[in-house]
C-alpha cells in the first residue's frame, strides 16, 4: 500500500512540475500569450486609423461626385486653374 501511495504522489508531483512548465515555458506560454495580445491591439489599432481614413476618402468621393462648389475650390486651390473670361490676381509677399 506504501508503495502504491508513493507511486500516486510521484505521478502528480510529475504532473504538476510538467503542466507549470508549460504554462510558463511551453509553446502558449502566459508572455507569449500577453505578446499575441499586445499585437493584436496594435493591428486593432491600425485597422481603425486605415478604416477612418477609407470613410474621410468615400465621403471626399462623394463630395467630388456631387457638390461643384467643391470641386471648383480643389481646382482653384490645387491645380491653380480658373474659369474662362476670369482674371486672377496672384498675392506676391
């Protein structure tokens, strides 16, 4: 019965050393595991910015399919075009 007994206990003694090394040394480890968890927030992070960007450019689409005005102050502004018979005054510092 002793034997049998310390057969018993040696088991979960190994049991227990072999299932702490692998919460903490073992391929899932907990730093692996924070690791994974910092990544993923900071690709979390980069789809918001990317997904914040798509809606100002869709909404800049829109405003170019759709609102003249608008598209005559980027003209103007950007590619310093103007409409025919206009004069243009250019402000020289």
């Amino acid at each position: 019965m002793n034997k049998r007994l310390f057969f018993f206990a040696s088991l979960v003694i190994i049991a227990i050393i072999a299932m702490t090394y692998q919460v903490f040394f073992g391929k899932n480890s907990l730093s692996q595991q924070r690791h994974a968890a910092h990544e993923i927030a900071v690709y979390q992070a980069k789809i918001d910015s990317l997904e914040k960007q798509i809606e100002m450019r869709n909404l800049q689409i829109e405003r170019l399919k759709s609102d003249s005005l608008y598209k005559a102050e980027i003209l103007r502004t950007r590619y310093g075009m103007s409409q025919k018979d206009e004069k243009v005054f250019q402000m020289v510092k």
